[in-house]
C-alpha cells in the first residue's frame, strides 16, 4: 500500500506537468479555463494524504522532489520549478491542516486540507509558469481541483463506509 500511494503521488505530478505543458488551458465548466493537469493537480492533495498515511511524511517530500525531476525533463523546466515551489508550498498548507484533522474524521481533513492546499497552489503556480492571475484561470484551476478532491474524497468515504459496515455485520 506504502508503494502504491507513493507511485501514485508521483504520477500525479509528472502527469500534471506533462499536460500543461502539451495542452495548455481547457475548460472546466461554467466558463472557466485551467491548466490541462489541473485535475491531476487536485487528484495530487488527496494522493499526498495517503502518502502520509501509509508511507510517512519524509516519503511525500522525497516524491515531490523526484517528481520535479522527472517533469524537468518530461514537461518544460519553467513547468518544473513552478510546479516544485507550488506544490512544495501547498502541500506544507495541506500538510499543516490534513495533520490534527485526520485524527477526527478522513473526510473533513481531506475536503478542509486540499481546499487550501489548493488555493496556496493554484497562485503560486500560476504565477511561476507564467500563466498570469487572471480570474478566470484561478477560479478554473480552483473548480477543476474541486471537482478532483470531491470525486476522490467521495470514492474513499464510500469505501470506508463499506468497510465499516461489513466488519460490522
């Protein structure tokens, strides 16, 4: 499980990298735009917390790193670096809040740690790669991270809930 979550946050970086850096900005709805690897960005937090869960922090913070390294050489260096600072500082955020929340309840650290684990990520990002602030970016990259997080946080509640009530029974 430790290996898995770890791959996966690293999948989630690169690919994010990967699809800004060959698509650009998409549509997210409501008239918004965003990155190509917003959704990855946002899958990204909820993939983070498992990391923490299974494999410890220190092994969120080596994925990151090695993350960074490989989009260097898959995406673009502007898209590396900006994408290491952000998601170096958002996940600091995510970290700081999913951390005394877990003990209480997965989902209200999840959902409570990616929104802002979000926001920090989206500005900086944003700003670092070049794409600007304008309102409709951020409120995109923000809806897209959204949609991400509530799909994922969603599918582990339902599953530990299942858990739950089999273990139960």
């Amino acid at each position: 499980m430790k290996a898995l979550a770890v791959v996966g946050y690293l999948c989630t970086i690169v690919g994010a990298n990967w699809l800004t850096a060959h698509y650009g900005l998409t549509p997210v709805g409501f008239g918004l735009v965003a990155t190509a690897g917003t959704y990855l960005a946002g899958l990204a937090f909820v993939a983070r917390d498992a990391v923490q869960d299974t494999a410890g922090r220190a092994w969120a913070l080596i994925a990151l790193v090695v993350g960074a390294g490989v989009s260097w050489v898959l995406a673009t260096p502007q898209l590396a670096i900006a994408s290491a600072v952000a998601f170096g500082l958002s996940e600091l955020a995510d970290m700081a809040v999913y951390t005394p929340l877990r003990k209480r309840s997965y989902v209200r650290a999840a959902i409570a740690s990616n929104l802002v684990g979000s926001v920090v990520d989206t500005v900086v990002f944003l700003w670092l790669a070049g794409f600007g602030l304008a309102p409709l970016i951020v409120a995109g990259q923000l809806v897209g991270k959204a949609w991400a997080t509530v799909a994922v946080v969603g599918v582990v509640y339902a599953v530990l809930r299942n858990r739950v009530r089999t273990q139960g029974a």
